[in-house]
C-alpha cells in the first residue's frame, strides 16, 4: 500500500514550517485477520493547500528530535500509508492557523514533532505557542523540536506530564527555563537542548525532579557556578554540554564532578584550565571536549596534554556522531 501519486512531487516553500514524524499506527482493530487493509493509518489532512510536506523517516535517534527522512509529498486530503511507516510531517502556515486538525489524527500516530514558527507582525505573536497547545492529544509523542521559534516557556509547559515525550530541542527561542518544572513531570524524558538562550539558572533547580534525564545542553545560555550547582542535583545526566559559557570555570569542576553517571562533558569556550581537566577526569573514564583548540595551548601546555588520558578530545564542531548515537564521540576532522 502506498501514497497517492497525487502526493509524489508536490512542494511548498513558506516563511513558517514544522517538521513533524508520524508514526504510523492502527487506527482500527481489525477482526478478520485477512482483511488487507488490517492496520492501515488515515492520516487526515484539509483538502487544500498550505498545510505542508511529508516525509518517511529512515532512521530515529532516542536521544535526538531529528531523524533521517525521504520525501514523500503534500499534506493534502486524506492519506492512507501502511502500518509501520514512520512519517515526518513539515506543516504550512496554515497549520498555525488551524493547528486543531492534529485532533483529526490518532493520539497515537505522532511520536516526533518539529514545530517552527517566527512571528511577521504582532498579531502572530502568540501562534507557535498557542498550535503547542493541542500536543498533548498525541499520546505517543516521543520528540518535540522548537528550535528557532518564537515558542516560549509558556508554550513548552503545555507539554507536562506527556507520558512517552524522551526529547525537547528549543535552541535559539524564547524559552529560559521556566518550563522545567512542567517537563519534570513528563516520566521518560531523556533528553533537554536549551542552547544558544539566556537561562535563568535558578529555573535549573527543577533538574533535581528529573529522574531519567540522560543528555542536558546548555551551549551560549549564560550558564553560571549557581547553575551548575544546581545541574549537580540531577545524578542520571549522563552526557552535559556546557560549551560556550565564559563563566564556568575550575571553581565549578567538583560540582561537575559529582555527577556520578557522568560520561561524557563539552568544555569548550568555557575558563576551565588544564588542572580543572586533570581534576574532572583523574580516576574516571569521563569523555571531554577541552575549553580550547590544542593549537591555541602553549608548547608547555600542549605537551602536559599529551600526557594525559585519551578520553581528552578538540574541535567539538568537527567531531561526526555515529547514527545510532552509542557513543558522543567519532572520527574527529580538523581543518
């Protein structure tokens, strides 16, 4: 069973977009097990135009929002796809203004959503944290991305208590940390990204009620010793980047260190020095990413790193991930 080919090569290019992977379920239980539409998921989307894209999802990561994808066509009417297809969804504008027709799909049919919205004028202001709004209808959502959005943590609060939600992404938004206390209450979350905003670290003492939290970034959010302090207090994080915060320094390495489960820590751009390298990694098999370039390290300091453990890498923006994420580290290439 396959898509219309109505859908193969239709496209649409907007100022807004979401990208959103359906998981495809059973929409029905069928009696007659030789009944060939047994299983099969309608997707039910507006006859019309301007609701988007979608795409079939190659490859999933449980500590990601994003996933490997192949086009398959318009958002358009109704769409019928086989059991176990797993689909991303990449809304139109007019998602955001009719973003109640996620309640014509099956709670149970969307386990990824990546939802981007900016704003053209005041009137639009609210609209990525309003569509936010009928997430939770999605029982089975696994992943949600608000990177560069206008979402804000009003809108991410929406979200508490979502029973199978494992990954949040909200880079470059609005959002500073106040929804903390609502995702604490989501059981299974593993992962958090809050990169590239301005933290407010006292929101970091919600980390302590989460209890299955395994990757935390916090890269260029005005990290500082009080939210570390508090990132010590959530002992299941397993892989921490803290890259470039200024503010973190030696001062804060027993604090880092007292993360029990601790793995893997990104240092880069950070006042960490090479004694408060030796310090988080004497008698532990953690993983780091050091502050600097090893070119930018005196002769001296170049040599000292030499002699250490080789669980020291550089040049985090080079480093290529293996697809299935079972480990931080890969290959590194330098320029």
């Amino acid at each position: 069973m396959s898509i219309r080919p109505s859908l193969r090569d239709a496209t649409y290019k907007g100022v807004t977009h979401a990208l959103v992977a359906v998981s495809i379920c059973a929409s029905t239980t069928a009696s007659n097990a030789g009944n060939s539409t047994q299983n099969e998921v309608v997707l039910a989307f507006p006859n019309e135009r301007g609701y988007g894209n979608i795409s079939k999802v190659t490859r999933v990561n449980e500590l990601e929002t994003n996933a490997k994808r192949i086009p398959l066509g318009e958002a358009k009417g109704t769409i019928k796809l086989p059991p176990g297809t797993i689909v991303f969804y990449e809304p139109g504008p007019k998602f955001f203004q009719y973003p109640q027709m996620i309640k014509k799909l099956a709670p149970n049919s969307i386990q990824y959503i990546k939802l981007q919205f900016t704003a053209m004028d005041d009137g639009e202001e609210k609209m990525s944290d309003s569509a936010i709004g009928y997430l939770p209808h999605l029982k089975s959502l696994q992943a949600a991305t608000f990177d560069k959005s206008d979402t804000t943590d009003e809108g991410i609060s929406k979200l508490a208590g979502m029973p199978n939600l494992r990954a949040v992404s909200a880079t470059e938004s609005m959002v500073n940390g106040a929804c903390l206390k609502s995702l604490a209450s989501c059981p299974k979350l593993l992962m958090v990204r809050f990169g590239a905003i301005q933290i407010n670290n006292d929101s970091l003492s919600y980390l302590k009620d989460f209890k299955s939290l395994r990757r935390l970034v916090l890269s260029r959010s005005g990290l500082n010793s009080r939210g570390i302090q508090n990132i010590s207090m959530c002992q299941s994080v397993r892989e921490l980047d803290i890259s470039n915060n200024p503010k973190i320094s030696d001062a804060d390495v027993p604090k880092i260190r007292s993360l029990k489960k601790l793995e893997y820590v990104n240092l880069r751009c950070t006042a960490v020095t090479i004694s408060g390298v030796k310090a988080l990694t004497a008698g532990s098999n953690v993983r780091v990413i050091m502050p600097k370039m090893f070119s930018q390290y005196t002769k001296v300091e170049q040599d000292e790193i030499k002699r250490m453990k080789s669980n020291v890498r550089f040049d985090l923006d080079h480093i290529q991930f293996d697809p299935d994420y079972k480990t931080i580290f890969g290959t590194i290439n330098r320029k």
